[in-house]
C-alpha cells in the first residue's frame, strides 16, 4: 500500500502549472514480453490518472510531452499508434473533458499530425474553449528550440516591418511569441522512468520550475505519484534567485 500523500498536500501551496515528460512506455512493455505499443495503450490509463488527480486538488494548468518533434524518426507503426491512440482518446474522452470543465489546448507544430488528428483536435479544442476549472494542454510534435527559432523568426519579422522597436524586446514580448503564450511559466517538471534529463521540453518556461524525478515508469503512475510529487514540491523552497532570509520576510 502506498502511503496517503493527498491528506499530505497543502491547499494554499498547490503548484499552478505541472508538466510531465512521461517516460517508459517501452520499457514497461518490453519487461513484459509485450511490444512497446502496449506500453503506450497503458500510458493512456496514467494520463487520465494525472488529469483526475490534478482536478481533485485543483491544479490549474497541466502540461503533458506526448510526442517530441524526435518521435517521427520511431519506427512507422509506432507512430502510427501513438496517432491513432490520440484520435481515440480525445473521441472517447470529449464528453469526460466538457463534464469536467476541461479546456484542451495544445502545442508544437500540429500541421504536420496526419489530417484526421488535427481535425479531431480542432474539435475537441473548440468544444472546450470555454471551460476553466483546468487547462490541459497536450505537447504534440513539440521541440523546444524548434520553438525558439520560430519566435526569433517572428519577432524579427516584426522589427524588420516596424511593428516592434529593437529596443523593446523584453522577457514578456518572447512569452507572448512562444506556443505556451496563454500559459503560466512551469511551477514544477516530473519526468518518469528514471531518466534525468529535460529532453527539448520547454526549455524556456522552466528557468524556475522545481524538478521532480522518479523511476516510476509512465504506465505505473497513478494519482497517488503525482501527489507525492506535490509533496516533495511543497517541501522545497524556490528562492527565485533571492536568499533564504528575504523569502521569510516575503512570507511574513
Ligand atoms: C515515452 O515512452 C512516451 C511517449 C513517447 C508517448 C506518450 C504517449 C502516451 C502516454 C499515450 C498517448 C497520449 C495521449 C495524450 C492520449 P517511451 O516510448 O519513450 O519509453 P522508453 O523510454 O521506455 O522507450
């Protein structure tokens, strides 16, 4: 039995924004003789754990990697059923998401999901715009420093017609160019499976986000993992670049 971490987790201290780079679906599959395939089907599961989790507690903004701009070089029928396991979560799971007040978004470069993804997500982000208990937004042929260069290109763009002084460039004019535009910067980042690394995940939005590594491999993590997640993140103390003393003072 795993230890009670929801009665843990202090209301006034929730993380606004998490993210989630879920990790080893292969891997779960193939330590069960099963192809990797089987691994993803069984991520689907944790997904849905995570969003009923971050509703429970009230978690604003939920971000999740499911699918790197590196992914495409995976085997064709791999892809083929990771897309095909998106189309059929987001059909089966539109009634789920409007019942519970969730709005859809999503980020990467979504032109280049076969067709009948991108229709599906269109629908399903339509049909929830206007919903706001929480903000699910999906990582989909997503690379960060793809992200990045794009940015760059646009607000270059800008200065060249005029539209943005050179000067003016500041923090907030590159937030507002970059996918995650309508999003809070990331207050806290888990990656599953043991690795420890950040893998082109919102490079940018990270500067402060707290890092919560675990072994536990994606298809394994359940709604008690998260929250144990929020526990660590709660007993953490983010300093922003300024000391110990000066955040007490804050707290006063
Ligand atoms: C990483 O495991 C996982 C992915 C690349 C895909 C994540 C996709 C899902 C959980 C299912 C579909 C998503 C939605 C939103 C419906 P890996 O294959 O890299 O594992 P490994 O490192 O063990 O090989």
């Amino acid at each position: 039995m795993m230890e009670d971490f929801k009665s843990q987790i202090n209301a006034d201290n929730l993380p606004n924004h998490i993210a989630i780079i879920m990790d080893g679906n292969g891997r779960w599959a193939e330590m069960k003789g099963k192809p990797r395939v089987y691994g993803h089907k069984n991520g689907v599961t944790s997904v849905k754990e995570v969003i009923e989790g971050c509703r429970e507690i009230g978690v604003n903004y939920l971000t999740l990697y499911a699918f790197s701009t590196e992914n495409w070089n995976r085997p064709k029928m791999e892809v083929r059923t990771l897309m095909a396991l998106l189309v059929s979560s987001l059909r089966k799971e539109l009634n789920t998401l409007v019942k519970n007040n969730i709005k859809l978004n999503t980020i990467g470069n979504i032109e280049n999901l076969p067709e009948k993804a991108q229709v599906e997500l269109a629908e399903v982000v339509e049909k929830t715009k206007n919903n706001a208990s929480l903000t699910l937004t999906l990582a989909l042929s997503y690379g960060s420093r793809e992200e990045i260069v794009n940015v760059i290109r646009n607000i270059s763009k800008k200065v060249v017609n005029n539209q943005i002084a050179l000067e003016e460039i500041n923090e907030n004019i590159i937030n507002n160019h970059l996918y995650t535009f309508s999003l809070p910067d990331v207050d806290l980042l888990i990656r599953t499976s043991g690795e420890k690394r950040i893998s082109n995940f919102l490079l940018w939005q990270i500067a402060y986000a707290e890092l919560y590594f675990t072994d536990t491999l994606w298809p394994d993590f359940r709604k008690e993992n998260l929250f144990n997640a929020i526990v660590n993140y709660q007993h953490r103390e983010r300093r922003f670049g300024k000391t110990s003393q000066q955040i007490e003072k804050i707290n006063d």
